[in-house]
C-alpha cells in the first residue's frame, strides 16, 4: 500500500499567488548525464494575494540544490529549507531577486516529464507539471513570467540548441562546447517552456501573415528523417492560413519551429514557439505512413499551432481548466479539418471517438466533469472528458449562437483576456456578453459528469396532422454526484416526408413555418414536449442531427423507419447514425442467438448502397462499417465479450458472402490508381476498398485472399500494405508468418513502421495473440522505455482487443497488471493510463469481474506506487 494516502487537491482551495515572477533567466550546462541549470528568477509579492507568513514556497522535485542567493547573496542553511518536492525561503523582503544552481540528470530520467533525453537528443516536456523537475520555481499556470535561456553543450553532439522565442546570442566557447541565447518576448506559463538539444536538421518554410509579417518555419528532425516532413509542412501552412480566416488569429513570432522526438509521453506540446512533437505526429511518407496518420499528423499540426492563441497568449488560471484550452483546441482542430477535408466524414469520425472513449469515460468510476473538482495527479485528467467533451461543450455554445456571434464572442474572448491566466467561467461569459443570451444553466456542461440519456417518444396524429415528441432528459448518478440536475441542450431534429425530402417545420404556436430543413429546439426540463402541425403526412423523424448534443439518444422506431432514414435523411451523419443503429439491433440479435436470421432488407440495402456511384465514398465506407466489438459490448446490461465476437464475425462472413459480386467489383473499381494522394476523395476510396477486402476475406473467399496477398506485395502505399497485413494476420496461417517476415525484413529500421508490426498482431482476435504478445514483450526491438512501442504492443492488446484481452480465464488481466507494476517506477503517466483499461469491470460478468477487481487489488498492493497509479486504481475499487 501506499505509504501515505496521497492527498486530493479541490478546485475550491484555489488561492491565487502569493508572489508572481516577471522575468526568468536560465542557464542549462547540458549533458545526458548531468545538467547544471542556473536560474535569476525576479519575484515580487502579488498584490492580489493575501499576505502570507513573509515565506517564499517554490516546487521542486529531483533536484539537487548546489546554491542559493537572494538578492546576490548566499543564502545560510538556516534560511530555506529543502523538502522532497518544495524549496521554503524564510523571511523574503517584497520584492527581490533569487538565484539557484541545480544538478539534473537527463539520461536518467525515464517518466520523460521535465528534461529528458530522447535517442541522443535531449528535450523537455513541462506541461502540466514538469518544470519542477528542471528549476525551483512557482510551477502553476497563473505565474506568468518572460523569459530567456542560454544553452551551453558540446557542439559536435548537439550542435543545434533551441529554446522559445527568437535565438538573440551564439558563440563558441573554447573547450568545445557552443553557446546559444534564445529570448522570448511574450509572458508565459512555466508549462510552455521547452529546450531541445541534439544533431538535427531542418526543412523549413515560410509563412507570410495576413498583415503581411513573414514568419520562418523550421521542422527539425534526425537526418534520416529529413524526406519525411512535407506533409507536416504543408499541414503547418494550411492551419496558419484557417486560423486567420477562420477565427482572424495571426501567428506573433517570427520563427515557429516543431520538433520531432521518438520518446514522448503524449502526442505533441504547444510549448510557445517551439512545439515539440511525438514523431509519429510529424513523419510521413506515403510508403511509410496510412491515411490515418496522415491524418493524425495534420490535425495534431493544426492542434498545437491553434495552442498559440487558445492556450498560449491566453492560459488556465489553475489545471481544473484545462478543457479552457484543450476543449476550445480540440474543437478549432475538428473544424478545421471538416473544413479542409470531408465536414461529413469528420463528424462521424469524432463522434466514434467520443462514444468509444468518452462515454464509456462518463460511465466509469473515473468520470469527472469537464472541470473537474478535485485531482490527485493532474497528469490522469488529459482526458476524453476534458478534450473531446470539452469541445462538444463549446460547440454546442457555437451552435446555440450561430456562426457570426460565435465569432463576434470569441473575438471577445481573445481581446478581453489576452496575456491572461483564466477559467472556463471566463470564456462562457464572453459568450454570453456577445450574445446576450443568459447561458447559467448550460453551465452545467462543465459541472456536472455524465452522459445525458435522452428518451425520444414520437406519435402523429392523423386528424390535426401534428406530430408530437416527448423528450424526456436524465443522468445517471456518477461518483461524488448523486443527484443531477437537466442540462440545457440544442437537440436539432428534421421530419422526412413520404418521399425521403425535409419536410417544412411549424411548432405550434409559431407564426410562420421554418423552411424545410433543420430545426434547432432548446431542451431546458427533465421533460418537454413539442408539436409540430400542418404536416402533409406521417413523417419519419430525423433527431439529433449532426449530433448536436453529446448525448444518448433513444427513441421508438422501427427497422423499416432507420432503413428509410439510412437512404434518405439529408443529414449525413443520421444517415450513418441510423446504419450503425440498425446494425447494432442486427448484432445484438445475433448475441442473444446465434441462429437469428438477417432480414433481407439489410442485405438489399447495403447492395443499394455498393451500388450507387454517386455517393461519397468515404462516407460510404463508415456508413457500410458494422459496429466495434468494444461499443456493442456498451449497449449490453453485461458485455458478452464471446458471443459479441461470434456474431460480429458472423455478419462480416455473411455480408462477404452474400454480396461477393457487388463487393469484388468495389474492390476492381476502388484500386490504386497513379501516386499516392492524402485527398478526401482518394482516402475514400482506399477504405472503402478496404473494407470490401475486408468482409470478402472473412467469407474465405479464394480471389480475395489472391488480391489480398497481391495487394500487399504490390501496394506502393503503406494504407493499402497494412490493410492486407491485418487481414492476412487475422486469417493466420503460413501466408501470415511469411507476411510479417516480409514486413519486419523490409521496415525493422523504421521505428514507426515497425509499430505497426507489433500493433496489427497484439490487435488480432485469434486464440494465440496474448502467447504472441508475450513473446513480442522479449523482441530485441521491445522496450518499456519506448512509450510508442508499449501503446502498439501492451495498450493495443489491452484497449484493442476486446475479446482476447477479456478472455474469460483472466491471462489479459494479469498481464495488464503485470506490465503495470513493471512500467510504474519507470513511467507513471504511462503505467496509469494502461490501469484505466480495468476500471470498467462492473460491465462484465461476475467471473470476469473478480479476476478484474483481484488484479487491481494486486497493483494497490504495491509499496510506493506513484500517484498516478495510485488515483486510478484506488478510484476502480472505490
Ligand atoms: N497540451 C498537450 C496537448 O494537448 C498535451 C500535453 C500533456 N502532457 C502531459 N504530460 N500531461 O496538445
Ligand atoms: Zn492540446
């Protein structure tokens, strides 16, 4: 057990600042093994703030202290007092000046959080906490402060040194080692700060800003990695250029630099100026990267340089903030890309990570509110919650106030707060000061966990010819919230006439009919109920469009009624909504038993829609995809993890054998034709082409697996190589081994490649896939220190393989646990992340649920687990 229970910390103990620092010069003498770093920090009382105790407290952890001063002088032992993650300075006068030495040590630091090195660089990740681990200082986000730091190193191996802002000094000293000065004129948050050291190379770029500043654009990478940034480049300029259309942002600086670095935590970093990325977010070229990390790369460019402004220039007051920035950024992230892809495509794709992650989140004993109230270890909070809810919360508010108010209040919000530390409670009410709309009780978005289930009845009445709809709101109790109170939610909803068009809307009551279309109602009360009259017919109802809510949704239709929406709903994302709904009834049908028969009327559907030409194919492709094993297990009283995978299995056989002509000539028509293209248009095809493989493979279909292995022998893109990997190594078999031979021969040096090789067997449904995961763990290229390297082989099984991972007799539990107690004392963020995929033992049976419970018990059990793990595993049980 944990020696001391560590202690919560409450959103409502927030105090602000005693004192606040305006400028912080740093000095680092670089070297793997110990770095020195210098600080002149200026610190002043805040004026704010109540006065104290005439102590200063700064964080600090896992430094060694070499000396102190205080306004020049050395400080005596009596003065301060060093604890193991504090520095206390007695008796400071209002306003001085403190310097301290410390020694780090880089190449020992495995939770790469702070100054760590990464192959044979060295970087920082401070965010959220990490630049206690570099200097003493005030590590909270409301302590703004300018700063400027000098890199000293060996010049042969790191000759480019790097920090924020612009480089203002370089010289070379005369035992070898370089000296570079980097200055950054803007304020920032101590989570911003980053230095990069190493033997890199640059592809740069320009960018010339709307008023016409030109801003130099640097991506650094290994040599080796230099032909694989242009997509990162190109993706750079484009989200430049939409923020300043979009949301009238212009870049400040004259350099942004990104780096690329194998070991890394999360996804990327928006420290100011100098982004410092995950390099499975940078590299990319078409032989070695799939349509899903071009993807992934562009988005997450676009992400951290949207950072500058919803993150940078204005910050979190404290870390309960957090969705301030991420839900606000994730949201500009997923519109930009509905803008410069497919907006259709995009929004279901958002929407299948939401469900499976964020709701599933929501139901969890680690559900929190999208400003979370209290934390252990704030690293557990960059979550779904508060990223992908978080942006459903704000646009929920875009939509409720249209899109030239919402620009009008975000304009607010960036001229009111600019330089400023502040709270969501902040942003809300620029949207309410630009609007005029009173948006109290939508607070309760930020509030209040849970996923809002929403109950949808609809009747018409032939005589008055009105359609009616009882809606009726609830939320599921959530830890710590017993009791929840109705959300106020855009529910936005079309009627379909006879012939599949919009039919036009009249509530009852309204003076004149809306247009055919779309029609936004309010939901305030736990039940409303609405009547829309003068309809020529019985309507089909079309709810939630575009999902407007983050919500479930349930209501009364038939198989016929989601057949017609499936066909007809001028709503894309319904129309897809409705295919995933009429194949999760078909599925679970099949779950409850395994002889249940598949109408007719799917199958002519799904032909229907092979056939038609004109269709977007990449819609075509989410909407022809049947359910994730994971997300039906979700709609279960209890996950039948076994008989889920039976009739998933059982449907794609079916489908790949009914539909063989239709499919095989999808597959003819969709082929690889000329260089490879990151278009919407040309991803389209690829997946949809893949996915036809895809069912026809299950159906052992002889012609497919000849195109299966041709296609992955001839393919000139890596999309259309690992489609036929994965399917080739689900099928098992001689042509298996020999395919992941070929594949380890030709990419065993491309360590992002060879993620792919570990991730496509851990993520197989065959019976032998934990034996191979456990074989994999003693691969020569294994290694827990490789955080992407875990993600493809330990959390792909664990988060990716429902029905290996749940086997019944708990293997994939104790592994879990396992690589857990394994990875803890070298990665907490990482070990803690992997504990979350056991937190949802209550959805499964009892003999699943013990074997479940009985391993997180184990981890509890452990002497000096970090907090990380801590927080989580002792939260499951509670
Ligand atoms: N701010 C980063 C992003 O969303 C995430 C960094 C989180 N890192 C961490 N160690 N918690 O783009
Ligand atoms: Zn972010």
């Amino acid at each position: 057990m944990y020696r001391e229970t560590p202690h919560p910390i409450f959103l409502h103990d927030y105090q602000p600042p005693e004192f606040l620092i305006d400028r912080v010069d740093l000095a680092f003498e670089l070297d793997p093994e110990q770095t020195m770093v210098t600080a002149r920090l200026e610190l002043r009382r805040n004026p704010a703030a109540t006065r104290g105790d005439g102590t200063v407290c700064l964080h600090g952890e896992q430094l060694e202290l070499e000396w102190i001063a205080l306004d020049g002088h050395p400080l005596n032992p009596v003065d301060y007092r060093v604890e193991r993650e504090s520095l206390t300075v007695q008796r400071v006068p209002d306003r001085f000046v403190l310097e301290t030495q410390v020694r780090i040590h880089p190449a020992h630091n495995t939770a790469l959080e702070g100054l760590y090195q990464s192959g044979d660089m060295l970087c920082t990740q401070c965010e959220a906490e990490g630049f206690r681990r570099i200097t003493y200082f005030l590590d909270r986000p409301d302590v703004m402060a300018r700063y400027s730091a000098t890199l000293i190193a060996d010049k042969t191996r790191f000759p480019v040194l790097l920090s924020n802002g612009n480089r203002v000094a370089s010289d070379d000293l005369d035992d070898g080692r370089h000296r570079v000065r980097w200055e950054d004129p803007f304020p920032k948050p101590s989570y911003l700060f980053a230095l990069v050291a190493g033997d890199l190379r640059a592809v740069e770029d320009s960018f010339t800003t709307a008023s016409g500043r030109e801003v130099a654009l640097q991506i650094f990478v290994e040599p080796h990695n230099l032909d694989k940034c242009d997509h990162a480049m190109r993706s750079l300029k484009k989200a430049m250029r939409w923020d300043e259309e979009r949301f009238g942002r212009e870049y400040d600086l004259d350099i942004f630099m990104i780096v690329a670095v194998s070991h890394f935590n999360m996804g990327a970093m928006e420290n100011k100026g100098l982004n410092i990325f995950n390099d499975k977010f940078v590299l990319a070229r078409p032989d070695t990267a799939t349509d899903v990390d071009f993807d992934g790369i562009e988005s997450v460019i676009a992400h951290e340089y949207f950072h500058n402004w919803t993150g940078n220039r204005i910050t979190c007051r404290d870390w309960f903030q957090l969705s301030l920035k991420e839900g606000f950024t994730v949201y500009r992230d997923q519109e930009f890309t509905a803008d410069v892809a497919s907006r259709g495509v995009k929004r279901i794709s958002d929407v299948r990570v939401l469900r499976s992650h964020q709701f599933t989140e929501d139901a969890s004993p680690m559900a929190h509110p999208v400003r979370p109230d209290s934390y252990i270890e704030i690293n557990n909070f960059y979550t779904a919650t508060v990223y992908q809810k978080g942006a459903e919360v704000v646009r929920m508010q875009a939509n409720l106030l249209g899109p030239e108010v919402f620009r009008r209040a975000t304009d607010l919000y960036f001229a009111r707060h600019d330089g400023q530390a502040v709270t969501t409670d902040d942003f809300v009410r620029c949207m309410e000061d630009a609007s005029g709309r009173d948006l109290s009780q939508f607070r309760r978005w930020y509030e209040q966990a849970g996923t809002p289930e929403l109950h949808i009845q609809t009747s018409y009445d032939e005589a008055t010819r009105t359609c009616s709809l009882i809606v009726r709101q609830h939320t599921e109790p959530t830890p710590g919230q017993p009791v929840k109170a109705p959300f106020h939610l855009p529910l936005a909803i079309g009627l379909l006439g006879p012939d599949g068009r919009d039919l036009p809307l009249r509530l009852a009551g309204a003076s004149s009919p809306d247009a055919p279309g779309t029609h936004v109602l309010e939901l305030r009360q736990a039940v409303e109920t609405f009547h829309f009259v003068d309809l020529p017919a019985r309507p089909v109802p079309s709810l939630l469009r575009g999902f407007s809510a983050p919500v479930k949704l349930s209501f009364d239709c038939t198989d016929d009624d989601l057949l017609f929406l499936m066909a007809h709903d001028s709503d894309g994302f319904n129309r897809w909504d409705a295919a995933q709904t009429l194949m999760q009834r078909l599925l679970l049908n099949l779950v409850e038993d395994a002889e249940a028969g598949i109408p007719e009327s799917f199958f002519d559907a799904f032909r229907r829609a092979l056939r038609d030409e004109a269709s977007d194919r990449a819609l075509l492709a989410e909407v022809l995809t049947l359910p994730a094993e994971s997300y039906l297990g979700e709609q279960m009283a209890v996950v039948d993890v076994d008989g889920i995978h039976r009739a998933r299995t059982t449907l794609t056989r079916l489908i790949g054998e009914r539909l063989r002509d239709d499919l095989l000539a999808v597959y003819r028509d969709n082929g690889e034709s000329g260089p490879y293209a990151f278009t919407p248009e040309a991803v389209g095809r690829r997946a949809l082409k893949n996915l036809a493989l895809g069912y026809l493979m299950q159906a052992e279909d002889a012609e497919a697996l000849a195109r299966c292995q041709a296609q992955f022998a001839g393919a000139h893109n890596m999309t259309d190589v690992m489609a036929a990997l994965r399917l080739l190594v689900d099928r098992g078999g001689l042509e298996s081994r020999q395919a992941l031979d070929e594949f380890y021969r030709r990419w065993s040096g491309e360590s992002l490649v060879l993620d792919k090789w570990f991730s496509v067997q851990a993520t197989s449904p065959r019976e032998e896939t934990l034996t191979q995961v456990i074989q994999l763990m003693r691969h020569p290229d294994f290694s827990l220190g490789h955080p992407n390297r875990v993600r493809s082989l330990v959390s792909a099984f664990c988060n990716l393989n429902q029905v290996r991972f749940h086997a019944a007799d708990g293997a994939g539990y104790r592994f879990l646990a396992d690589r857990v107690l394994e990875l803890d004392p070298l990665n907490p963020l990482i070990a803690s992340r992997l504990v979350k995929s056991l937190i949802r033992w209550r959805r499964f049976d009892p003999g699943r649920q013990a074997l479940m419970r009985a391993e997180i018990a184990r981890i509890l059990e452990r002497e000096d687990i970090s907090k990380d793990v801590f927080e989580v595993a002792s939260k499951a049980l509670d």
